[in-house]
C-alpha cells in the first residue's frame, strides 16, 4: 500500500505536473534524477574530448570556428545540467569527484577515438542525432528544472546534428577518398551510437519506475526504433551503406527491423573496458588538476570580498 504522501506526487505526475526544487519527493526519485542527470551532465563534459580532438586539425577556418563553438556548446550543457543536478541537493564539486574516481558512469559513446575527421561529421550526425532523439522528449521530463534546461540544450544539439550532417555531405560527395573516410566513420559509429539509448527494455533495471515518475518519457528501445528510422533514409541520401545485413524496410510494423548492437562489448565499454576509457578519465583528472590554481584563487578573492562587505 502506498503511503498517503508518494499517493499525492505520482498524482501531480500523473497530471502532468512539474515537480520543483522544494516540493515533497520520494528519495528514490531525488536519487534516481541525480543519477541520470549527473550522467547527463558528466556525458556533455567528457563528450568534449572527442571532438576538441579534432579543433586544431580542422581543414578550414569555417570548420574549425563551427567545431569550436559546438564543443563550447557542449560544455555549457554540462553547467546546466549541473546545476539542475544541484537543485536536489548534490554538490557540483561531489559529482566532479564522483566522476573523476569512475564512480559515476558518463556515456558510453564518448570511449570510442575520433580517428579521422570525418568522424566529426560522424558524431554530429550519429551522436548528436542519437542525443537529440533521446532529448526532446526528456522536455516534458516532470523535473522542472531538468526539463527547462532541456529546452535550450535541444536547440543547440540540432545545429550540432545539422553541422555533422552537412561534414557528411562534403565527404560523401568529395573524393573517392573522402568518400571512403564517410563510410569507416559510419561504419565505426553506427553500433556504438545504437548502443547510447541504453540496454535493451528487458535489461534496462530503471526503465519501469523512471518511466512511472516520468523522469523518463520513452523506453530505451522505443528511441532506439525511432532514431533507426530517422537515420537509414539520411544515409541513403548520403549514398553511404548502413554496416547491417541485416537491415529492412518492415512494411507491416512500419519501422526498420535491424541488428543489435554488440551488448556484450557495450557491458564491457561500462565497466571500463572500451578503447579510450582510461584516457578520458585521465584527461579530466588532469584538467582537474591543472585548475586548482584558477579554483584557489577565485574562493580567494571572493573571502576578500566577503570580508571587505563584512566591515
Ligand atoms: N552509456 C553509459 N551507461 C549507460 C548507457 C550508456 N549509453 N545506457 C545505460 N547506461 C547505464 C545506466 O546509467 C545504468 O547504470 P547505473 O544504474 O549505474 O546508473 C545501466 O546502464 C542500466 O541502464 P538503464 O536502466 O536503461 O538506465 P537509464 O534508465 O538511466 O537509461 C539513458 C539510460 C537512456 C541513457 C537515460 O539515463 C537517459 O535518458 N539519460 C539522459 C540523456 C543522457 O544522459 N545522454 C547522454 C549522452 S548524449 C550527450 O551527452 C551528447
């Protein structure tokens, strides 16, 4: 029998209404939003590395303006979403600390390497198209500061889906070699990308209860279809093949039935395992580390300040 107070906010949830910062919550739905939003957050941040990779070998003075705004992007997402985060009660410096111990998972796409720079075009496609399909319902989250912040951040993830796409076209379009370089993007991107909506519905241990607080909107094998469905026809456009045999149009279900992707490395990429794991970590420890001057001496001058207000 639930009792007479978490009755009363899966009501408000029910009717659609937003839950904010200093409302009754369950604890299990506090901690559960820390969770996923603090992945979220984490995910914009390390989602950084791949792609500011590729800032200081961009071919052109436009590609690598439009590269270093969108990774800037990036991390402004991260700060909002932190933010958010911090609104139930977490410390931005704990989640730092609980990312940089590997404690705190981030997404698993961002352990893959950016070998070419049509892999940028890649990650804008693929996984930014992946990011948005999963975001846009997640404005309608019932956290209200999760889902405001949503709003902006989907904005700005489709120029970055449209600047992938559009590295695509010059590369699909280009030489025979470029054209070969959009496909081994495609090729190495196309599972991993699949992989970022999560488990399969029946392995996804949150699904059911952050589907029932709407903290989730959709399940993860639903997002996965809808992005399946949205992406094929964009690489048929492309003139680029799709790395699955095994991919058709089901006229009867009216979506595309295709492979899985490989879960058993995806596990693994989880626990630590995938190609740049550790490198990634060890990029934002020394980030980390190489700040604490810029940290000291801003806690410094505002003591400063509160004192000389104090007098
Ligand atoms: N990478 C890393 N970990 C993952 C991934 C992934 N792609 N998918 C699932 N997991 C983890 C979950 O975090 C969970 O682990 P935990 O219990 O230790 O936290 C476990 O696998 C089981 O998965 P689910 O029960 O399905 O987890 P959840 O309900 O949180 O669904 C999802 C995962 C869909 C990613 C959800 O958290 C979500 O929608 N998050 C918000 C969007 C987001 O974080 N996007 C990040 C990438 S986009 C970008 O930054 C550009």
């Amino acid at each position: 029998e639930m009792d007479p107070q978490e009755r009363a906010f899966q009501e408000r949830i029910n009717a659609n209404d937003k839950i904010e910062p200093k409302d009754w919550m369950p604890d299990g739905y506090r901690k559960n939003l820390i969770r996923q939003i603090g992945q979220h957050a984490h995910s914009e941040i390390v989602g950084q590395l791949p792609e500011g990779n590729w800032i200081t070998r961009a071919p052109t003075l436009e590609r690598k303006a439009i590269l270093l705004a969108k990774v800037q992007d990036e991390a402004g997402h991260g700060l909002y979403l932190y933010c958010a985060a911090e609104t139930l009660g977490v410390s931005r410096d704990q989640m730092t600390r609980d990312l940089l111990s590997g404690k705190m998972k981030y997404s698993s796409i961002f352990n893959y390497p950016t070998l070419t720079w049509a892999d940028m075009g890649a990650v804008g496609w693929l996984v930014d198209g992946a990011a948005i399909m999963n975001q846009v319902p997640l404005q309608r989250t019932s956290y209200g500061p999760y889902a405001r912040a949503m709003v902006r951040i989907c904005k700005e993830e489709s120029f970055h889906q449209r600047q992938g796409y559009d590295i695509m076209m010059k590369m699909a379009n280009g030489t025979e070699a470029q054209r070969k370089m959009a496909q081994d993007a495609l090729n190495r991107f196309w599972g991993p990308s699949l992989m970022m909506f999560g488990p399969s519905d029946e392995n996804s241990v949150h699904s059911a209860q952050s589907m029932a607080w709407k903290i989730k909107m959709n399940s993860n094998d639903e997002l996965r279809q809808k992005f399946v469905d949205q992406t094929v026809p964009q690489a048929e456009y492309l003139g680029l093949t799709v790395p699955d045999d095994t991919l058709r149009w089901n006229e009867e279900r009216g979506h595309y039935d295709f492979a899985q992707p490989d879960w058993d490395e995806f596990f693994d990429v989880l626990k630590g395992n995938g190609p740049c794991n550790t490198e990634r970590l060890e990029a934002r420890n020394k980030a980390w580390d190489e700040g604490r001057w810029v940290r000291e001496g801003l806690l410094a001058h505002a003591a400063k300040k509160r004192a000389a207000a104090a007098q």
